[in-house]
C-alpha cells in the first residue's frame, strides 16, 4: 500500500469516526450520566461490531452482499429500522434533558456492550463504509497497476 492510499484512508475514516452520529452520541451520553467505564463498554461493543463488519469484508461476504441488490436493501432496510426503533425509543421516554445522572436508570456494562454492538452492526453509515468506501481502498493496488 503507497503511503498517499494510506493518508487518503487514514483521513476518510477519521470524517467517519468523528462526524456525529448515533454510536458517538450514544458513547458521549453514557459518559457523562453514569461515567468513562460505561462509555468504555459502549465502545467496546462498537468495536466489535466493526470486527464484525471487517471479518465479513474479509471473507467476501461484503463483495456478495454489494453485488446482491436484494440482500443489500433488506440490510439498508434493517438499519433504517433500527435507526427508527432508536427515534422512538426516545420520543416515548418524555424526558426532560438534564446533565447528571441523577434519576436516569443505569444499565449493566453487558447490556451496554450488547447495545454498543448491535448499534455498530445495524447502522447504516458503518454498513455503507465497510461495503463501498473501505474495499476502494484495499484494491487501489489492483486498479493502479
């Protein structure tokens, strides 16, 4: 890999990781309100949804699911749900915004990471990633040549 594929790579996944989303929201809110171990967990389970998601692509999986118009949209689909389940999980909680953790149910670090997870896996943005942006860069080397 030539090093301008390598900053080319290193700078997109920076924009990705850093532009705002539900992941990053949800790691900050579990950081202030109940502590670093608890943003930790989340991000744990983040992480290994992008093992995931990196083991899939790996595999070839990703290619197949690319060239399969049916498999990617029900995947489009799932996140889109998921991203929903998200909207309405916080529209019903009818609650007040309020920077301390007083009064805010705590979850276990399990059920933080198992939440981390599924967000990474069913997210549309990380899915999108893995399946067009990340695989340009793996064979760049086979268009260049």
């Amino acid at each position: 890999m030539n090093i301008e594929i390598l900053i080319s790579f290193v700078f997109a996944t920076a924009a990705l990781a850093i532009s705002p989303g539900p992941d990053n929201i949800y790691v900050l809110t579990q950081s202030v309100t109940n502590g670093k171990k608890f943003g930790l967990a989340t991000t744990a389970g983040l992480i290994t949804g992008c093992i995931i998601h990196t083991t899939l692509l790996a595999f070839g999986v990703s290619a197949l699911i690319k060239e399969n118009e049916s498999i990617f949209l029900i995947i489009k689909i799932l996140g889109a749900a998921y991203l929903l389940y998200l909207a309405y999980q916080v529209y019903k909680l009818d609650a007040k915004i309020q920077f301390s953790a007083e009064g805010v149910p705590q979850k276990s670090l399990k059920a933080l990471f198992v939440q981390g997870f599924i967000m990474n896996v069913l997210n549309p943005k990380v899915t999108l990633f893995f399946l067009a942006l990340f695989p340009g860069f793996l064979f760049s080397e086979d268009l260049s040549t």
